[in-house]
C-alpha cells in the first residue's frame, strides 16, 4: 500500500495504540491501509476489525487487500460507520481516525483538491454526494463565502472579503487552477500560497469535515473496549481544537471519566519523516485510552 500512500506518524501511531496479537482494530479513514496494514500485520485479527472509508477509489484497494480475510469494509462516512459500529454493539481494542486528505487525493488532478493541479472544481471525499466545490464557487453567495473563508479557512475578515469578491466577479470559474491563479493574481503575497486557505475552507465544507469530527467524538468511548485506545490525527487547528477539548473534557470528570488521555501534548513528526515525507508537517497526534 506505500506505492498509494505514504502513512503520516505511523511509528507513532503504533507506539500510542500498542497493537497485540488478536486485538480488533476499527479504522475510520482506512484509505489506502497506510496505517492498518501495519496494524493488521501485527493483530492478525481480521475478521472483527473494521475499514471504513468513504472514497470509493480507496475502498476498492481496502476490497482487494482485505476482503478474502473477512475484513468488515463500510463504504461510508466515519460519522454514520460510526452510529452505526455503535447501534449494532460494536466495541475494538483499538480505534483510529486520520482526518487529513490523503496523497492519491491530492494527487490526481481530476478529483480537484489541489490548487497546485488543474483539474475540475469538486473535491468530495464521496463522490456519490451532490455538493461539489463548483457548486459553492459558482453559485454561493458572497457573504456565504466570506462566512466559510473566515470559519474554516481561518482568513481575516479582510482577506476573506477580497476572496470573495475576486470569486464572485470573477465567475464562472471552471477548474481548479482558474481559481487558483484568480486568487494568487489578485491578492498579496504571503508565505503560503494565497489560495491555500480558500482551498481548505471549500474543502471542508464539501465534505461537512468539522461537524462529521463533531459528532464522532463522543462516540469512540462507545466504540472502545475496557483498556481500548484512540489515536486521531488531525492537519490543522480547527480539527485538532475539536480533538483536544473532547479530550479534555471526558478526562476530566473524575470517576465518571471515559477515557486517560496519553500524550498531554500533540505529537508531531520527527525531521526525518519531515523530510522524507513533507506532508507531515501539520500532522497532529492525540492518543486517549479507554477507562
């Protein structure tokens, strides 16, 4: 699964999650099985763990790899994998979620995540959905994009209003490179790339990313057994804000507490995979056992 995608943190990950053999294992952004197939190499336990994705490119590899052994595969999103784990009595020893976009995403041009490739306006993790990223450049309004630039784009409201307008004088815009090159054209220098941050906020909102994070967290305690552990990463502040103060919040209650948190503060990639792998740098690591 390498030659698909280049796991971020996964030494860490294993040393948070502490596979053994027989443990069950539930995934809820397996992808392309970075994380799992180290996982599952180590378990042996694949007929009650579970992959959930819900990128079909990604679910077909997860079906070539896994399926003859008797993984359970959902092709869904991890909020609904989620409810659902959970309504059927689902419990695993270990829990991992991994909430950035992965390299074949980023990569192929014709799924539109990247301002860096042209390639159509869509950006859905699901591409069974109907909301597109054409839909809300083309069609929203200029105050409902300067709400998602400054919401998930984390954009002053400045930035965001110049944006905005670039976009909605600018239309029809028609790939993704045409945006990109609007915005960058139109707007100042900065360290990033000036459509980095627009390209965030329509992303999350394609694919409704902060409020599936939002509902899935107080879940996992349900989805853990006693001495179960989590590990979710997260790529930028708004996700791992969520993460930390969820955290927080069910390990400081005493003996009513769910979950012990084990790493007080994020872990972050070492220089090494820095430079072996740069899509690291963001990555964010929060680990939490089941009490």
């Amino acid at each position: 699964m390498e030659e698909h995608h280049k796991p971020v943190l996964l030494a860490e990950v294993l040393q948070a999650l502490k596979p053994e053999p027989g443990e069950s294992y539930l995934d809820l952004t397996a992808g392309y099985a970075g994380h799992a197939s180290r996982i599952l190499d180590v378990t042996r336990n694949y007929k009650t763990s579970c992959l959930v994705d819900r990128d079909d490119y990604a679910v077909g590899i997860l079906k070539l790899k896994y399926e003859s052994e008797g993984v359970k595969i959902l092709h869904m999103d991890f909020y609904s994998a989620a409810l659902q784990l959970v309504e059927c009595g689902n419990t695993f020893d270990m829990v991992m979620a991994d909430f950035g976009v992965s390299s074949p995403q980023l990569d192929q041009e014709t799924r539109g995540f990247s301002f860096l490739n042209d390639g159509p306006l869509d950006m859905r993790m699901d591409r069974r959905q109907a909301l597109t990223a054409a839909t809300i450049v083309n069609k929203w309004s200029e105050r409902e994009l300067i709400e998602i630039f400054e919401k998930y784009g984390e954009m002053s409201p400045g930035f965001s209003r110049k944006v905005a307008g670039i976009i909605v004088t600018g239309r029809p815009f028609n790939s993704t490179l045409e945006l990109s090159n609007a915005i960058a054209g139109n707007a100042r220098r900065t360290r990033i790339h000036p459509a980095t941050k627009a390209f965030q906020a329509i992303r999350i909102t394609v694919n409704d990313e902060l409020s599936q994070i939002e509902k899935t967290l107080p879940l996992i305690p349900k989805l853990l057994n006693h001495g179960g552990r989590v590990a979710i990463i997260t790529f930028h502040s708004l996700e791992d804000r969520l993460v930390k103060d969820y955290f927080k919040k069910v390990s400081s209650l005493g003996e009513e507490s769910e979950l012990r948190i084990i790493n007080k503060s994020p872990i972050i990639a070492e220089k090494v995979e820095l430079v072996n792998n740069p899509r690291s740098r963001s990555a964010k690591l929060r680990a939490a056992c089941k009490i």
